[in-house]
C-alpha cells in the first residue's frame, strides 16, 4: 500500500544517518541549481548525480523505478508541450530537468521521515500554514486512495464496467458522479482525522523524537552538494569541459 | 470527588440538527459509566463536547472541577482521551510504535518517558511484538486496540470511548473488553449494546438527544418502557427471565450468564 511504502523505506535507507536539514538544504539547492540550467551538459550531468545519490541511498530498485516512471510520464508532458515551440533539443532539455529535479526530490522524501521533514522545513522558517497543509496532504491523500478503492469495488460488484469508450455517457455520469461522492468522503473523514489530531494533543507544531544534531557526515554531504553545484554553475557558464 | 459535571448542555449542529438537549448528568472519579442511546443519539456528539472537540451553544460542561471552555480545553484535554469509533480517523502514523507515541510526543515528555509509556501501552493492550506493523495492514480488533494504546499512552486521567467494540468480532470483542477492564481511569463508554455496556461499566446514563434516564443496571434493565423508548435491548438471558416472570417463574434478573446460572442452582436446589 502507499502509506506503507511513504516512510517504510526512509528509515532503511543509507541517508538515514543524515540530519534532515542537511538533506533538505543540500537536496533542494541541487533542484534549484538543476531548474536553472540552460545547456545540455550540466543538464546531463545533474541527472547523472541525482541518479547516483539515488543508487547510493539504498532504495529498492523497484520502489525508484517505479516512482521515477510516475516522473517520466511529467517529463514526456514537458517534453510534448515544448517540442512545436522550442525544438527537439530545447525539448530534450526541459525533459532531462524535469526528471532530475524530480529524482532529487523524490531522493529527499524517500529517504527523510515526512514529519521530520516537515519538522526542518518550519527550522528554514517554512510558512507554518504550509507545514500543516503538508501535514494533512500526507495523511489525506491515502483517504482519497481508499474511500476511491471502496467506491470501485463497490461499484464493481454491482456489476458496473466502464471506460470501453468515451461514447458511454452513462458510464462517464457514474465516474463523475463517483469521483463527487470520493470527495465529499474525504472531507468528512478529513474532519474526523483533524478532531482526532486535535484530541491527541496537536496544535499546529509538528514534534518528532529525532534529534537534529550536524555531524560529518552532515558536513560532507553538504561540501558534496556544494561541489556539485559549483562544477554544474562551471559547466553551465562554459569555463568546464 | 467529581470528574465531570455536564448542566443542561444543548448543542445543534450549523444544518440545524439538534444533537444534545438540554443534557445533565454527572460521574465521580474512578467510575465507569456507559452512554447508551441508540444510533443517532448524539452520543458522539457529546463525546466530543467533553472533549472540548466542539462545545456547547447552552449550559456548562466541568471537567475535575474546571470550567471546559475555549481558553481551557487545550489544557484540559491533557487529562483526557477520546477513543474514536472508527480507528482508521484515529491512527495517523505509518508504524504502531510511532502512532501510540503521537499523543506523548505532542505533550512534551522526555524521550525516555514517551519510550516507556510506548512500550507499556503495547504490553498492556496485547500489542507487544507490532510495533514496527503498518497500522492499516492490522485487522480491525487490532486497530481497535491500536487506537485504545495511542491514548492510554497518554495517560489520561478520564477516558471516553465511542463505540469501543462495534465491527469486532467475537475474539476482538471478548480481548478488547479484557483490556479495558484492567484499566483503573474513570472511564465513559458510548454504546448502543446494552451487553457491552454491562461487561464494562457500572451503571449508565440512557439518552435520546436529551436524557432518558440513569441508573444501575438492575434498575434500568427493569424499565421496560425506558429500554423501549431508547430501542435497547436487554441482554437475551434478561429477557429469557422476563419471559419466565410473565409465566409465573419469578426467580430475579439477571444481567449476564453467571448470574442467571448462580440462579437457576440455587433454584433447582431448593427444589430438589
């Protein structure tokens, strides 16, 4: 299940070790960094490092795989949408960053627990409101996946099969009207979720028991990411390679 | 001394729906008092009231002598905890260990006293060995329970829950009740089986928005026309004494198996 897979894998992986403030200072700054690039060799480069950490992380293969495929499918959208205006190279480009970005934050929540993320987000003064709405993303989207998960199976075993063509508007009526009720599900389960939130002592800040405390290793992600943003920058203004 | 005082509480929901009326009652610390009503009674809805969740458009609610309102609820809340009556609105986290650790951390006890709070709240509740499980692969006994540890991690002073044994099974059931009646707190039990309520609880307080009734079991199980009012049904070996009455057998009422067994041997030894 998604809510398994979420935080399953970040205590496993290699860059537990990590203070999340590192993590989210250096990852973030490489995204940054990435989103910025103009040529086609940084551009490589970054996707290069990105999947690398990714490797280096310890995730399971078919975990990254997977959830980098859900990435490509962004990547081909930019790719498609910049193609008649920009070229096949421009295109290419647009691609490559969407992917890397998305590898290096898709490294930085696969590998931080989501509450301590949050926790060192608000530490970079993160917008609290922000925080909170993260929060309740992550604890929602799961409502939205199984109140959807019922309705189907609900509708299945009443005989319900739909999607044989776009002609059936009967069909499209059901899913629109389901869709509609998944919604309003949600929001009442959303209520139920924050009044229990609220009954077990939650008032807006996120407490965790992981002690945010720099250490070499800290250090030496941090030197690494600076490194690689300074050698992309380098390659980027032409003066590498 | 008296844990909580509910005078004359009224609230309606923004539709208009009257929830609670004009409701009075009160319990004293250490008890154990069921709310039975039927479904829609708006037990939930007081629940959350005396949780300090919502609160009331009429009359007063005292938790352990302190006015609940606004300013105070948040602090108040600190001596109190809700067992909801679905578990998946109550567990949050991925990991059991770090969701019955949520009311705790969110306290602001020291690690070490949120570690052994944890662990003696998976002890106690039969939940050792599931602390790494993902909460929603766990059955709904499970959850159940999962959600009774989250809030007995917290120490509460007062503990209220909202149908504890609806959708459990009867191992679920006969585990769950085991927990609960090894727990000391006062304690407040919304139920519309009259059989959980006699298994957990000492006496009880009948509502239908507004209040019903209020006694022991023996004096409510002989209020025919209050159990009828409130659509609670006794507990069929009850009701198989009533049936004997209405014959002539009148041997007393019992309210669980044991007793009507103690009866039945006394009964028949007298006789022989």
């Amino acid at each position: 299940m998604l809510h398994d897979a979420l935080d399953f894998y970040a205590t496993r992986s290699r860059f537990i070790i990590l203070d999340p403030r590192s993590k989210l200072a250096g990852l973030l700054a490489l995204t940054v960094t990435t989103a910025l690039l103009t040529q086609l060799a940084p551009m490589l480069a970054s996707l290069g490092v990105s999947v690398a950490l990714l490797a280096a992380s310890g995730l399971p293969i078919r975990h990254t795989a997977r959830r980098l495929s859900y990435i490509g499918v962004f990547a081909g959208f930019a790719f498609i949408s910049v193609l008649p205006f920009g070229g096949v190279w421009r295109a290419l480009g647009t691609s490559i960053r969407v992917i890397a970005c998305g590898a290096y934050v898709l490294l930085l929540s696969s590998v931080t627990p989501s509450f301590d993320l949050v926790r060192a987000l608000r530490f970079f003064r993160f917008p609290p409101i922000l925080c909170e709405m993260l929060i309740f993303l992550y604890r929602y989207l799961f409502l939205f996946a199984e109140e959807n998960e019922r309705m189907a199976a609900a509708r299945k075993a009443r005989g319900f099969r739909a999607g044989n063509s776009l002609l059936d508007r009967r069909g499209l009526g059901i899913l629109a009207s389901s869709a509609g009720a998944v919604l309003y599900r949600a929001y009442h389960r959303g209520m139920a979720v924050s009044r229990t939130l609220a009954a077990r002592g939650y008032e807006g800040n996120v407490r965790t028991l992981t002690q945010f405390r720099l250490k070499a290793y800290d250090l030496a992600f941090l030197a690494f990411a600076g490194a690689t943003i300074l050698s992309l920058s380098l390659l980027q203004l032409g003066v590498m390679g | 001394m008296t844990s909580i005082s509910v005078r004359n509480v009224s609230y309606r929901y923004e539709d208009g729906t009257l929830a609670v009326d004009r409701l009075s009652f009160e319990v004293a610390k250490g008890e154990r008092v069921a709310v039975l009503g039927p479904n829609g009674a708006g037990k939930s809805t007081l629940f959350e009231l005396l949780m300090g969740l919502r609160f009331p458009q009429q009359g007063s609610i005292h938790i352990m002598g302190e006015d609940l309102h606004g300013g105070s609820a948040s602090r108040l809340r600190r001596h109190m905890g809700l067992v909801f009556q679905d578990p998946d609105d109550q567990i949050f986290m991925p990991r059991v260990w770090d969701d019955i650790a949520f009311g705790p951390i969110n306290m602001g006890l020291p690690e070490d006293v949120v570690r052994a709070n944890v662990h003696r709240t998976l002890e106690s509740t039969g939940l050792a060995g599931f602390d790494g499980r993902a909460p929603h692969n766990l059955s709904r006994g499970e959850k159940k329970r999962v959600a009774i540890a989250g809030v007995l991690a917290m120490e509460p002073d007062i503990m209220f829950l909202d149908e504890p044994t609806a959708e459990l099974d009867c191992q679920g059931r006969r585990d769950l009740i085991g927990v609960l009646n090894d727990l000391h707190t006062t304690m407040l039990v919304a139920t519309h089986e009259v059989q959980t309520a006699l298994e957990i609880t000492d006496r009880a307080v009948v509502i239908d928005h507004s209040k019903l009734g209020e006694g022991t079991y023996p004096e409510l199980l002989s209020n025919k026309d209050l159990l009828d009012r409130a659509s609670l049904d006794a507990p069929s070996i009850t009701r198989l004494f009533e049936l004997l009455e209405k014959d002539g057998i009148s041997l007393g009422r019992p309210t669980s198996v044991e007793q009507a067994a103690e009866i039945l041997r006394k009964a028949l030894l007298s006789r022989s």
